[in-house]
C-alpha cells in the first residue's frame, strides 16, 4: 500500500488485494473511499490503490463485497432465455457494423459499440458516455473521458490496452447533470453492478452499461516495448492508437513531424502486450462482460483451420445483449439505421474466440494451484467455471495447474 499511513490503519480488504497480487486496477475503491485511497502507477505500469487514511466500518465493507479483487458475484444473472457456460446470458446473439463507415473504420471491429452510444446521445437515453480514451499528456497512457456527442465518441473509438481505472472518478460522474453511459472492461462492469446494489444513484444516473471481451490488461511497458521495436523516440511521439483505423488495425505512432510508425495487431498483441498482461487477468472468471447490457468482441473470421485470421478487412462485431434493457437499447439502435446485425448461434463464438474459450476452461485448474500454496483467492459466484472445466481435456487442466505452480516457485507472478 504505503507508508503514509500506519501499518495497523491499513484496510485488510486491500492489503490482501495486494498480497494475492489480484487488482484489476478498476480504482472502484477509490469510488468508494475518495480521500483515502488514490490509483497510482505501479512497477513494471499497473494501476494500484494506495491508501493515504484510515477506512471506515462501512467503506471497509463496501470493498469487500465490491472489489473484483475480492469477489465476481453473477447470480443472479439468469432472466435471459440463452444461456452458455462460456459465453454468459444473452437476449440477442449476432455479427454486424456501425452504419457510419467512418465508425466502421476508426472501432477495433465493427464500431457496434460506439454505434450504440451515438444512438443513445442522439435518442435522449443519456446525455453523456463515460469511457476511456487516449491521454493526451502521455500517448500511450488512458483517462477517463465523457463524451457528449457523436464526435467525441468517434475520437474515443477504438481499443486502448494499457491500464485505465475508470470508476475512481464515478462520485464525479454521478454529481454531473444528466444521465449517462458507462464502458469498461468485464471487471469495471462487475464492480459497478456491485456498487448499485448499495447505492440507489448508480441505476438512477447510469441506464446503460456496456463492457467488451477482455484479453487482458498489459502494464505500461507493453507500449514503450512497441515504440522502442518501431525505433519511436518516446519524446516526439504526440500520439498513440494500439488499433483502429481498419480492422484489426496497426499499433501506430505519430510522431511530432507528422510521420506514422505502425506494427501489425499480430505483432503487437500477440508478441507484446499479451506477455505483459497482469496476474489478475490471468485467473479472471469474466473476461466476456457477463455484468453488462451490452458487450460486443471481434467477430474473427477463421482460417482454413478454424483459427482466427487477422488479416486485414472490414471490421465486424459479435455482439451480446445480455439484459431486456439492452436488448431494448440495441434493437432502437438497429431500427434507427445505427447498425446492421446478422443472428448468429452461440456456439458459433468458440470459433471467434477460441483463446475466450480456453481461459474459461482453465480458470478453476489455476485457483486450486493458488490454494495449494496458501495464496488469497477471489470469491466467485455464479461463474460456472466448475462447469466450465469440464469441458477442457484433463491433460490441458494438468499443464495449467503445473505451470502455475511453477510460477509461484519461481517467483514470477
């Protein structure tokens, strides 16, 4: 945590967050003791609560039962008509693109996210979104942005993969005129969903929330290694998109003369920042947004082998309404000629997200590694992943729960 304070005055909740190394760094904490616990960048660049002053009782139990940290609780998810160990409830299921080609273009995939919040902007639902976008003080950095119109969500469009804590301003959000969107990832949702069982203002304020599928986090480092392999001076870069512009896009640096570096999703993701992903991600039971409206992926188009191809196309989005509410949301969007959507079955998303697929199946096998050394495990509730695990081969089960083991040995979480 740190030294500002006393050991003795150190919230428990939080010190095991740290000692099980399980943050997600959503700064959900920060939402529910402002003040007293702060988000700062931590070695080698993750998000981390530091505490400045004693909790209270109340606050102390509000991390507890909110803290994706702590515990995912999805229960009492089950009004939908689909449902899929792997891919979660749904009302809709189905492929399809933002309208606006620019949209289309400028999204990780398809842009049916950022369709969806223009239609809510343009419609009346909410007066605001808030998601993350770029910071512009540190290119390759996030900040939470509220946009209010569809320019702003078009400047905001696309992936960012590096940490960003969106719920340590919520009390800022919530104080706001007008009511709003919230996009985050899987965890950010999970932690809100939690806050609004306590805190009436959040459903009030908040009548929509959409999340993505989530890889996983990367630190900081993942970025500084992508400009230094493009031979990108971190002092002249002015700006930095890790996709977008196509799909699946190029991480591409714009220097301060005006000339581009780009590298290949391929080669930035998959040799880069999928190697820096934090621990937490790697032991998370909902990389798939289970807690959203609304939650939308790459809808991958395979190769001749079933495996997803990156080659570059126009971009498409699976796309999830998980509730009525979203449900509601999406089919105004599609008859207000926002989107296009193509039904798709659920079982077809293994062939999409294969990786989304494997983690699932492979949660429970690093849990049990953890406990056998002792180490703090979050509560998951109503995940499914006892479920889950047995549809993995017992050999793939075996190497994960070894391969953790020897991590831990090793020192290498």
């Amino acid at each position: 945590m740190t030294e500002a304070i006393s050991t003795a005055l150190l919230s428990p909740a939080l010190q095991r967050v740290a000692r099980g190394q399980t943050c997600s760094g959503c700064g959900g904490c920060v939402a529910i003791a402002p003040g007293k616990v702060s988000m700062a960048m931590q070695a080698p660049g993750y998000l981390r609560p530091v505490q400045s002053a004693a909790l209270s009782a109340a606050e102390e139990s509000s991390i507890e039962s909110c803290c994706p940290g702590l515990i995912i609780d999805e229960r009492s998810d089950t009004a939908a008509p689909q449902q899929h160990v792997i891919w979660g409830s749904a009302h809709v299921v189905g492929t399809g693109h933002a309208t606006d080609a620019a949209l289309r273009y400028k999204a990780s995939s398809g842009g049916v996210l950022s369709a969806v919040l223009v239609h809510g902007l343009t419609s009346g639902l909410f007066d605001f979104v808030v998601e993350t976008g770029a910071d512009s003080r540190f290119p390759t950095g996030n900040m939470t942005v509220a946009a209010s119109d569809g320019a702003a969500v078009l400047a905001a469009a696309g992936s960012r993969y590096a940490p960003s804590a969106p719920l340590a301003e919520l009390e800022t959000w919530l104080a706001r005129p007008g009511r709003f969107a919230f996009v985050g990832k899987p965890c950010d949702v999970a932690a809100l969903r939690a806050l609004a069982r306590a805190d009436p203002r959040i459903d009030t304020k908040i009548p929509l929330m959409l999340a993505f599928f989530c890889a996983g986090i990367p630190s900081t480092a993942g970025a500084g290694r992508i400009l230094d392999r493009l031979g990108a001076d971190r002092d002249y870069v002015t700006a930095f998109r890790y996709r977008g512009d196509g799909w699946p896009g190029f991480a591409t640096a714009t220097m301060a003369d005006g000339s581009t570096k780009r590298m290949s999703y391929a080669d930035s993701w998959g040799d880069i920042l999928a190697k820096e992903v934090q621990f937490r991600c790697k032991i998370c039971p909902d990389a798939v947004g289970a807690a959203a409206d609304i939650v939308c992926a790459d809808a991958w188009y395979g190769d001749e082998r079933g495996y997803p191809s990156f080659d570059e196309q126009d971009g498409r989005s699976l796309t999830i309404a998980r509730t009525a509410t979203g449900n509601q949301v999406l089919a105004a969007a599609i008859a207000a000629g926002h989107i296009v959507i193509t039904p798709l079955e659920m079982a077809e998303i293994s062939k999409m997200q294969p990786h989304q697929e494997r983690r699932k199946r492979l949660i429970l096998s690093r849990l049990i590694a953890l406990r056998v050394f002792g180490r703090p495990v979050p509560r998951y509730r109503g995940t499914r992943l006892w479920r889950a695990a047995i549809g993995a081969p017992p050999l793939a089960q075996a190497r994960s729960f070894a391969g953790l083991l020897r991590r831990i040995i090793q020192g290498r979480l």
